[in-house]
C-alpha cells in the first residue's frame, strides 16, 4: 500500500495493523478501546508509551515505532499480535 492511501483514514474506525503503524511513524497520538479497556499511545520526545485509562504505563518509553509495536503489551499480547488479529474488538478514538 502507498503512503497515500493513508491519508484519509484518521477519522476512520477501521484501522487494521499496515495503517496503526503507518500512524505511528508518522508520529500521531493514538487512542483506542481494546476489550472495552481504554488506552493511549502518546508521541513524546522519549518515545512511544502505553497509557491504560488510568493513565498508567504500560511498558518503557521506546523511540522505534516497530519495535514499540512487539514491545508493548495488553494481557500478554503485542499491539503486533492485536491489531494482525481484528477477531478482537478493537475501537479507534482520535487519531491525533
């Protein structure tokens, strides 16, 4: 898939895991429910974190949007492994 076919998909509930990470690299801030729990994937100068709704994190600050992806975890799961499986239920809030 090009860059461009991307672009208009921020408003977009249906995000599979070629355009999370599309999102990530370009450095977006990404909200979403995963099994009725919230979380939040800031952009900070440290790298990417996990926030649960709590705000509370998840895993350390990691700069590589790739390997954030197989580094952070909800119950075990890789955000890899989450969002390559769209057989759980995943909700996107605001694409930053």
């Amino acid at each position: 898939m090009k860059n461009n076919d991307f672009i208009d998909l921020s408003d977009s509930n249906e995000v599979n895991y070629e355009v999370f990470l599309f999102f990530l690299k370009q450095g977006r801030e990404i909200e979403f429910t995963y099994n009725e729990e919230e979380y939040f994937i800031p952009n900070h100068s440290e790298g990417r974190v996990l926030l649960n709704e709590e705000g509370d994190n998840l895993n350390p600050y990691i700069e590589d949007p790739e390997e954030f992806v197989i580094k952070a975890k909800i119950n075990g799961l890789t955000l890899k492994e989450i969002f390559q499986n769209q057989n759980d239920k995943i909700e996107f809030g605001t694409i930053f």
